[in-house]
DNA sequence: GACTTGTGCGAAATCGTTTTCCCGTTAATA
DNA sequence: TATTAACGGGAAAACGATTTCGCACAAGTC
C-alpha cells in the first residue's frame, strides 16, 4: 500500500522544501530552470496529482458548477447539459448534477447539498413541485450566499439573476400562426397545468395568434393536462369535442405521441382530418408516424449560454454588471402532421 | 459584503474556542448540554455551512463519486443516471458526471480531472473511441491509484473490477427465439462495428438461437454499420437483398426505426411480410407505427447497483473481496412489429 | 487525605496546497 | 571596500474543518 505521492513527499526525497515543490511545479522563475526541470520530472516519474481540495480550499474556489434539473430522462435536458458541459469544459470548470425529479423537496436538499463550498456558481431549472408550492426562497438563499447563479428554461422573473429561456411565447405563436394559415379554425391546445410557467407563455403565444387573425378564443378547446395522472385519458377528451377540432396544438411531445394515436384509433386522417403542431423535446417526433411537425428549441445552445454567463460571472465577482435574460429563438420543423402550404 | 460564518467566527462571538464549536455541533456529550444548545442555535441563526472542502481534505474523503458516461442524449444512460442519482442519495454522495462524447482523449481527461483528490470513487462506462482504440491504461492507472472503480454496460472483461452489465447474449438469444419461433428464417442482423463488445455478445446470442434452430449462420445476413456515417444507406442494403429477410433484428432503436422506415416505403407490411425487434433505450419504439417489439434494458438497475457497488468498495477499502460482475437480465416487450404467437 | 473518576473545555497538530516574506550568496556597481 | 541588486530558496501562515491530548476542577472512593 504506497501512500499517496504529496508535494511534501516530493520535497522529501529531493531534499528540498515544500515551497520550492510548489513553484517548480507552476515554473516559477525564482527557482532555477535546473531545480525545476528536476522536480517537474520526479513529480511526472511519481505520477503526482494536485490534491484539488487543497487547492481549493486554499484558493476559495472549487472549479465545480452545480447544476440542478428537474429531469434527466428528458432528451430537451440532456441537450442542454451538453451544451453545459461543452462551455464548462472549454472554461475549465466540471460539473456536479443533481437531479430534483420535478421535486420541491428534493431541490431544496440538492441546492443546501451543493451550496456548502463545494461549488463557484450554480446553473437551476426550476422543478414543477417548486412551482406549484411557489416558495423560491432557497433561490434567494443563493443570492443571500453570494454564489452566481443563472436560471435556465424553468425560469422565474422576479428572481434577480441571470436567466436564459426557449422563446416560449415566439415558438408558439408561430405554430398557432401556421396551422391557422394552413386553413385550420378550430385548434385545440393540450397545455400543462396552469403554474408551469413555461404553459403560461406557450398559451400567451397561441392566443396571440388567434387574436391576429381574429379567431376568438374558446376555453373548451384548451385541456390542462395533470403529468402525474392518466394522460390518455385525459387526453382523449379532446377528441369527444362535438364538432371535433380540426387542429392540436401541443405542448409536450408525449402529448402530440398520444394524441396521434388516440386521432389514428378513431379513423382520423392526419393532416387531412386534423393537423398537429408540437413542441418538441425528444426523437418521438421524427420518428412517429406520421412524423410531427415540431417547435424545436435548441437546449445545447441554451446549455452553452447559460454556462458562460454563470462562469462571466463568477470570474467578475467585482463588475456590477445588470442581469441578462437571453430568450434562444425556436425553429419550425415541418413534417407530416400538417398540410404542406405554398 | 459580510464574510463567510466558519467556525472561528461562531468561536470568536461565543468566546469558546474552534474544537468547542466542532464538538458542540455534532452534539458531542463532553461538551455540557448548555454550551451546546448556545453554540447549535447561534450557528442555526448565522444559517452555518460547513465547508466541504476543509472537511473532505481532513477527512481525506469527497463524498463524491465521478461518473463518466460516452453520451448523454440517450435515454438508457439518462435512466442509468437515475437508478445512480437514487443510490447515492441514498448512501449520502454526490455525483460528478462527465461525458467522454465517444472519445478515448476525452475520457482520459475526464478520468484524470475526476482522479485528483476530488472523487472516492468512479464509475465507468467505456466510450466506443475507447473500444475502438483498444488502449485502457488510464484504466489501469485508476487501478494503480487505489481508487475503486465499477464498469458498467460497456465493461471489458480483462479489467479486475467490478461490473454490472445487461444480459446482452440473453437477451438477443431471446429476440431471435422469438423471431423463429414466430416464424421466420431468414433473420437480418443489423449490428454495430465488430469493436463494440455489447455487438460482439448481441451477435453471439443471436448466433445461438439459430444454432439451436439448425438454421445455418448466412454472413449475408449480417450488417455491420458504422453510426458515424449515413445509416439510411447503411440499412437501406438490407432490402437490396434477394430475397428478402423475413425478419430483421436490431441492435439499436434508431437502426429499427430506420428500418421500418424503409420497409414502409418499400410496400412492406410489417408484421406480415417482415418481423422486426430491436434493442432499446428510448422512447422511440414505443411511438413508432407500429410500435416495435423491444429487448428492454433495465437501466435504472443497472445505475442502483452499480453505484452500490461502488460505495461498499468505498465504504470498505479494507476487505479483500473478490470482484463481482452483475448481469441484469432484459425483457421482451412484445409490441406490433411480431406475429402474435400462442 | 490521597487517589481515582468524570466533566468541560482548549491547544495544537493535521490534511495538502499557495503565497508572502525573509535570508544567505554571489556578482555588479560606485 | 562598502553598497546594492539579483538570484535561489526556505519558513511559516493561511484556508476551514477534525481529532487527539492534556489540563483544571469537582465529586466520589478507600
């Protein structure tokens, strides 16, 4: 059982002090270039690893960014996390990920976890059970501690820090738009429950388009749809609408997956009988049939901004610099759940 | 900008000295149940964070364990990370993740950031650069670190370690089965490049099944496609074939939905004129029209087990016991891609 | 009264680095 | 011959906790 090779072992079998192992290692010019050479060679013989809890302990930092997500098993996250890791990666920085599984509770835990000097920033998407509880006060704790910290995707404007979101409203309202140009009336929207804040802008940007072109807005057509109960069940609802719509929008693709089946089961023809329009945050879209034309936000660009914004901040701890929200634009996919329109 | 509460400043306010204040919170009994109550409630008010940093460099421990992963946008691995976020919760850990993105160069860079003082432990999943490479000294040098280290889905048998797997031979020896038993006799395999273990063992399995079946192993049947170039034109060979397979059997999800893709637009009825089951790890074939016949994974056990592993070699540096390898075994999800059969 | 035992607390070492200051040599300069 | 300056290196404090001793005092035991 060798022991483990420290800067004090180093400076032990060389015969010199730990200091001068300390600045050879970093070539510091106040040593000479031999004693360097020499030290800097026996450490590589020794396979030497800086203790990084030394290091940081003594620095006060850590190197570490925490990320806290409501999910992971989320194709939408998991891009974003690339992006993450690409920035982090690029700036020096790892990343400690915590899961909060959509959990009040258990982001609260994570947060206090990664709060305790182990991390220079943090990088949040709020979870659904913080959102329905609308307590935020461990994100003002955050603040209170001085650790930088950048919301992303589940956002919340009365937070004062930096924030980079899908743009919910624009992504929306193009899909509304489109499938009201592409001849539909009727265009139901299977939406989240009211407090996730993302429903509450995607519903912003159908109904503004409904309003451009004059279309009232009809509650009978809009379903909240409760995640944690049946969703085909509730989804169903949609299609014992008398007359039936002659348009879904979704918000989830697992909504828009769910429907389409449930529309196929009754006979329905898509897109002759009934269109469909998707936000979008897996592969089942394209791979579904018919595929599902689809609102795409880019989370690995998302992933990668929010980074370097928490790093900028991290790294200008001094510059007062107001807080930035940036808003990624969406993209339209089309494919073959909508009617092709010159 | 007030300063960070420690334990000398919570000393220094309450007139004791800093072993007191470290006694006194972890509810030592030779400190006097008053002093206590003061130091315990003073600390709760000042709201006291340890630093882990200081107590992980005394401790000589991280309560982290490294995770380090080929690719993150699959829902396999998502559902490992799970089954790992559940256990070492459990346990009292923290996750590091790191994604290797396939390559050997940046799973030995995560392995080396992982490896200096900051985790207790990793665990591993072999990026296909690796296998490709076929060099696994950074491995070995974990090995040599007197860190423990548990391989888990991509594992290479001649590392000493422990393991947790899915029944890869099982589970295609199953598939294929299925396929004959249904029916079917020419039987297409769609495989990865012959330097991905998981490929190597799928073909064993189907090799097997038709070995058992006296049906004669036809090279011609076999494709092997590199995931870095087109698939379409990769698979799209499949169907060049004269005649045709009756089946196909995919070692990945996107290989079957492209698969059926093409049958589709071929003219083929699936499951009448050809039979289809594939590996899984996402969500796509159960989406999929038709929804696919799938060998499940269970990832979430594989994460459960493979960081409990982890954390009993943690937990007991001192035993000898010898190396595990867990096979966690799959399921067949029959869905509408097969015959039915009684 | 001497001795043990228990109680309550503090001093100091320790973990592995970084960093500031200081000291001794030698060579260059006045 | 002093005086500086440059050079090369070391001692020690510091980061924030834990932990082992040891000390002083009081109470109980023989």
């Amino acid at each position: 059982m060798k022991s483990k090779t420290t800067m004090k072992s180093i400076a032990e079998e060389l015969g010199v002090s730990v200091s001068t192992v300390s600045k050879a290692l970093k070539d510091n010019p106040r040593i000479s270039k031999e004693t360097r050479k020499k030290i800097q060679a026996f450490s590589k013989l020794l396979n030497y690893q800086p203790d990084a809890r030394a290091i940081n302990l003594r620095k006060n930092i850590s190197k570490v960014i925490g990320v806290v997500i409501p999910e992971i098993t989320n194709h939408f996250f998991t891009t974003v996390i690339k992006g993450i890791d690409y920035m982090t990666k690029k700036r020096g920085y790892q990343v400690m990920i915590c899961l909060s599984n959509e959990s009040y509770i258990e982001e609260v835990k994570n947060i206090k976890l990664l709060t305790s000097g182990s991390v220079d920033g943090l990088l949040i998407s709020i979870s659904s059970g913080t959102q329905k509880k609308g307590n935020y006060d461990h994100l003002f704790n955050i603040k209170n501690n001085q650790l930088p910290m950048v919301l992303f995707d589940r956002t919340e404007d009365f937070i004062a820090c930096d924030m980079v979101k899908a743009d919910d409203i624009g992504g929306a309202y193009n899909a509304t738009k489109t499938l009201i140009e592409s001849g539909c009336k009727r265009i139901a929207l299977i939406n989240f429950k009211p407090y996730i804040n993302i429903g509450k802008e995607r519903r912003m940007g159908y109904c503004m388009a409904l309003d451009e072109y004059g279309i009232k807005e009809n509650n009978s057509l809009i379903f909240e749809v409760d995640e944690e109960k049946d969703l085909f069940k509730q989804i169903e609802k949609v299609f014992n609408l008398n007359p039936l719509p002659d348009a879904i929008f979704a918000v989830k693709e697992d909504f828009a997956a769910i429907a389409i089946k449930l529309a196929l089961k009754k006979g329905l023809k898509i897109p002759e009988d009934i269109s469909l329009i998707s936000f979008v945050n897996g592969l089942i879209s394209e791979y579904s049939s018919p595929s599902i034309t689809a609102v795409i936000q880019h989370g690995y660009n998302m992933g990668k901004m929010a980074a370097e914004l928490l790093i900028d901040r991290i790294e200008n701890k001094t510059s007062k610099k107001p807080y930035e929200t940036k808003v990624i634009a969406t993209r339209l996919k089309h494919r073959d759940s909508t009617k092709k329109v010159n």
